[in-house]
C-alpha cells in the first residue's frame, strides 16, 4: 500500500507546466532517484511533497502520521545558533530542554548544589516526554556527522554548513526523508558514509542527485521528471539508459508520423472549395483538433553542446612545484615539501576531507598564494580559467547574457563570431532565459551559465572547484566528454568519484596525518592503492614484531637497556645508507609516475611499477621502525 499518492498534481510557472496532471505512488522503505535535467522542477516536486506550497490541483494523498523532513539544495543561513541548535531545530516539543541540559552539562565549573538541582530537574521533564531518544538521536547524528557541537554556525564553511542541514534532516528520522543534491559539498569520507546511512535507512527516500555512484549504489527506483511527465524505470542507472533513448527513438518516430499527416492535411485544406463542402466538416474539425495538438506539443531538448575556447599550446612543463611547504600563520602547515610536475594534457584531480587543504594547493598552484618554501614554475605561456563552486564570478543583478558578454551581444568562440543567445543555446539557455536575471536560475542552471562564462574564455589551463554540483547527469556525460577531449590541462577539486574515474589521468589525495599522495589514474585507482598500502604496512609492522626478541626481565634501573651487539652495531650502521637508497629508488619510481606519457603504456607495465612502488615502501617502512628501535639502544 502506498504511502504517498500524488493524483492528477498540475504546476505551473511560465509558458509550460512543470508538474503536467503527474500521478505517483510512493511506497514504503523505497529508495527513489529522481533525475531529470536543471530548470525542470525537481526540487519544486520535493517542495510541494513537504508541504512548502501546494500544487494549483490535484491531491497529495498520505496518512496523517507520516512525517516528512527535506534537506534543501540551498545551505543553510548563518548566524548566532550553535551547530547543536541547528541540528535539534525542528524538535519543537523537547528542543527548548534539552538545549538547557546541553548549555548545562558543558559547563566546565560552577558545578554547586543549584547547579545539581537544575539539572536533576531538567532530567525529570525529558524523561516524563521520553525525551533522551531524542538526546541521543542528535549526539549520534552530531558524531556520525563530526560536527563541533558548540561552534557557531557563522564560523563554518560551506561543507560542514551542509552537513549541519543534512543533520538536522536525519535527526528527526522522517517516513519520508527529502534530499535535494545531498552529496554537495561534503567530502568523500562523508559521501561514503552517507551511502551507508541511507542504504540501512528503515523508511522511505526521495533524493536528487547528479552523484552516479550515489544513485547505482542506494536506489531501489529511478523516476525522471521530462517536459511535465513523470516516468519510473527500474533502479540499474544503465538499463535507464537504453531505455530512455529507445523512448526518445518512439518519440521521434511518432512525431514524425503525426507532422507528415498534418502537412498532407495542411495541403488539402489550401485546395478551398473541397474542404468547405458539408460532408468534409469532419475532415476541417480533426485538422483544427490536429493543429492545437501541435501546438501544445513539447519537444525534445537537444542535448548542451559544451565548447571550449582554447588558447595557444603551452609549454610542454605547464606548472612545477618543488619542495613547496605553506602554513598560514598562526597554523598547523597545510601543505609539506610537496613536489610535482604537471604536463600539458594532463587531467589533474585533487581530493580528500573538507579543511585539509585542497582549495591552499589549487591557489598555490595558481600563484594566487606564495609558498613559506620551495618553489612553484609556470610557463609562460599559461592561460587560466577558472570556475568558483560559490559561483562569485556571477553577478547576481545582471542577465544571463549580460554575464556572460559583458554588454556585448557577440562573443568570439574558437576563432568564429557568435550572437550571444545562439551561444547560450549550446548550453540549453532559451532565448526567455537569456534575458532574465541570474539569481532567478536554479542552481543547475546557475552552474551551466558559469560553464557557459568559463568556457568563452580563451584558456589552456582550467581550474575547476567542484564544476558538477547541482548539474543534471546528463550535462555531466556531456562535459565529461568535452574534457577528455580537451588538449589543453585540467585541474579538478571534485567529490564525485565517477566524474574523477572518467577524467583524471593524475589524483593527488590528501591523506591522513598530513601527507599527500601522487596517483596515476581516478579515484578508484587510488582506493586500491591505499588500500594495498595499508596492507603492506600491517603487513610490515608484523614483520617487525616478529623480528624483536623477548625482553629479558627487569631487575633494576641499570639492566633496564641492553646495549647493541656486534651484529646490531653493524646493522645500524648500514641501516641508514639502505635507507637513503631506498627512498632515492621510491622517488625515482613516483618522478617516472608523474611522467605524462606513463599512463599510456600497457597496462601490465603501469601494474608492475604501482605494485614495485608499493613494495620499496613497505622496506623502507620496516627499515624505518628497525633504526628507530637500534638508535634507541645505541
């Protein structure tokens, strides 16, 4: 039985309906991808299901007990509310007290007999509302999420103010939960996380998503919003696929049919006298029928057809990095004797968690920023663009086209002249479209016109800072494949692990403890390889333990440190030359990794030097922790 019924839902807003008399049947504990390209009113569709506005007609129908909670595409504001605050918001009934006992518990003094009474009597009014479920609930959802209970939500960034939202979503554990693109803006450890949450999530989800690894992991149901009409396909994000064009093929072919026989019908109606005697009125009557039908007739969109203005080839070595180090003051160094060659082609992604330092490197690499040490080369012949995730190179106030040609009304692409409107048609912008303010688009649509602003630049050097979030899947296929054709050099700060498998040639990850790695491949090429890393040092470190001998019992302070054998003296001596040959052998093995040409050679090749490189880390590991114990006796 359904949970949730949309019967015969009509929305409007301008020339065409965004919900055409939808119907819907929502079931329990189903997980429902909803896709369909920016502008087309998804996120007005999950609006409308949590009671935000109403449809013009037709019923939402559902029980009264469900509870429905959405996490919005918009961050939340800031302001003075503490990160526990905004989690427990919406907890009407409890928040008030347990925002009490929470201030109360953190105090670190002034723990008197009034204190002691205030807080017993605070524990007798949540336990009579069985308010400590809901206590727990929020500190789960707090640790789950690694938030800073106390900070205030003014001091956050974008990352872990979207993860405050989508807290303060879960921790109300809905019927129906409401995710409007909940991968934006979170790391990846919190994406994989979040997988976890919501394919052991007891009730039902709805989720919009531009994530494909998101969507082929956890949905139990696609359905896709086209032109008003909502249509379910099975959940293999693949079978979606073949489906939908053989659909868009039908499509074709009836309109096809449908245009061939109103023009012969358009042609008989012109002969005049025929078609006004009595017994063709029928004939007239069905043309007019024929003719509205047309009308009303809503085309298939053309796919965008995304075009990069490329500038001069640039050097063969487009930026150098040696030995860089940068902190800022005051600071932990983010980045430490960091080193690296980028090459012209090359498709450079840069992941890892929120705060560890991704957007310093990508500034750095720039030369927006200058290294505390080492040095950054750039060819002189560079030329950057470069796409903001917080889309600041909009300008809010001014039209679409006006952002774009900058009062101009053409723009010169690859060498050719264009009309601004016709250019912005390639990135799926009607001409209506073309002439309304930026702010009004959709988040989608705002992230296609910065593309759009990007793109019209000349430029060999691209810098992108998250370019997929809020894009519809199918602009992503399309810009996937405009980079991978692109000659010129990309570097991408991205979470979405498909979008990065597709595209990187090179992943620099930002790994645990401060150290950044340098991988040849995607994001799953780098998985793999941490994870056999993290084999090899268990696999060291056991080695290691086996190698130590029993201590002998500690009589007293003088016996406690048994001095080095003859064979030990010897090792250790040698120990520190095997070490520096081990690790000149591993910076060799990643210098040739780094090369451009490397990820091209046969794959049994690429393998043998990953598995020699992991290896020689592995010996030097055990080496390291073998002088640490020696020198510590000597």
């Amino acid at each position: 039985m359904p949970i949730l019924t949309l019967k015969n839902i009509y929305f409007s807003v301008g020339q065409f309906p965004l919900l055409d008399k939808v119907n819907l049947d929502i079931h329990p504990k189903e997980r429902i991808a909803l896709i369909g390209r920016n502008g087309e009113g998804k996120s007005t569709l999950l609006r409308m299901l949590s009671g935000k506005i109403s449809p013009e007609s037709g019923e939402i129908l559902k029980p009264s007990y469900v509870r429905i909670s959405r996490l919005a595409q918009e961050l939340p504001e800031v302001g003075d509310m503490t990160v526990y605050e905004a989690v427990s918001d919406g907890l009407s009934d409890l928040r008030d007290l347990l925002l009490q006992y929470h201030h109360l518990t953190a105090q670190l003094e002034g723990h008197d007999e009034a204190w002691m009474n205030q807080v017993h009597d605070l524990q007798k009014k949540i336990e009579h509302l069985d308010g400590w479920q809901i206590q727990l609930r929020i500190e789960k959802v707090i640790q789950a999420l690694s938030l800073p209970a106390d900070a205030k939500m003014s001091a956050l960034s974008g990352g872990w103010r979207r993860r405050v939202a989508l807290g303060a979503a879960l921790v109300q554990e809905p019927d129906i939960l409401l995710l409007d693109e909940p991968t934006n803006h979170l790391d990846l450890a919190a994406i994989q996380w979040l997988e976890g949450l919501l394919l052991n999530y007891p009730k039902t989800i709805i989720f919009i998503t531009h994530d494909r690894a998101l969507l082929r992991k956890i949905a139990t149901r696609i359905v896709e919003l086209d032109r008003g009409k909502l249509t379910s396909f099975p959940p293999e994000y693949d079978v979606y696929l073949q489906r939908k064009e053989q659909m868009m093929m039908e499509e074709e072919r009836h309109n096809a049919l449908f245009d061939k026989k109103l023009s012969d019908e358009e042609q008989w109606i012109r002969q005049g006298v025929k078609a006004r005697r009595t017994r063709n009125e029928g004939r007239v009557r069905a043309l007019i029928a024929l003719r509205e039908e047309r009308s009303q007739r809503r085309t298939i969109k053309e796919k965008p057809k995304f075009e990069i203005n490329e500038a001069i080839t640039s050097g063969k070595t487009v930026i150098q990095a040696e030995n860089v180090f940068f902190g800022y003051p005051g600071r932990k160094a983010l980045i430490k004797d960091f080193s690296f060659t980028i090459q012209r082609g090359d498709k450079i992604a840069i992941v890892g968690q929120n705060g560890t330092g991704k957007t310093t490197l990508v500034k750095l690499l720039m030369g927006l920023l200058e290294p505390t040490a080492g040095t950054i080369k750039h060819s002189p012949k560079n030329q950057v663009a470069f796409f903001d995730q917080n889309r600041e190179h909009l300008v809010p106030e001014a039209t679409v086209m006006e952002n774009v040609a900058e009062g101009d009304d053409q723009i010169e692409i690859q060498g050719r002249t264009k009309h601004v409107i016709g250019y912005l048609g390639d990135f799926l912008f009607s001409p209506a479209k073309c002439r309304m303010l930026a702010k009004t688009l959709s988040g989608g649509e705002q992230n296609r016109l910065m593309l759009a602003k990007l793109f019209s630049k000349t430029a060999n050097l691209l810098v992108l800072d998250e370019p997929t979030n809020d894009l519809d899947i199918e602009s992503l296929d399309v810009l996937e494949t405009l980079l991978l054709n692109y000659q010129g050099t990309v570097i991408i700060i991205s979470h979405d692990r498909e979008f990065i498998d597709n595209i990187a040639t090179h992943c620099i990850a930002f790994e645990k403890g401060g150290q950044i790695s340098i991988n040849v491949g995607g994001y799953t090429d780098w998985l793999e390889r941490r994870e056999q890393f993290e084999k090899n040092q268990a696999k060291a470190s056991q080695q290691t333990k086996n190698h130590k001998t029993t201590k002998p019992v500690e009589t007293n302070k003088a016996t406690a440190k048994s001095k080095l054998s003859f064979n030990e003296q010897r090792e250790l001596s040698t120990l520190l030359s095997s070490i520096e040959k081990l690790e000149a052998t591993i910076k060799q093995l990643e210098n040739r990794m780094c090369d451009a040409g490397f990820y091209q050679l046969p794959q049994e090749e690429i393998h043998s030097v990953t598995q020699q490189l992991e290896k020689l880390k592995a010996e030097l590991s055990v080496a390291y922790v073998r002088w640490e114990e020696l020198d510590a006796r000597a």
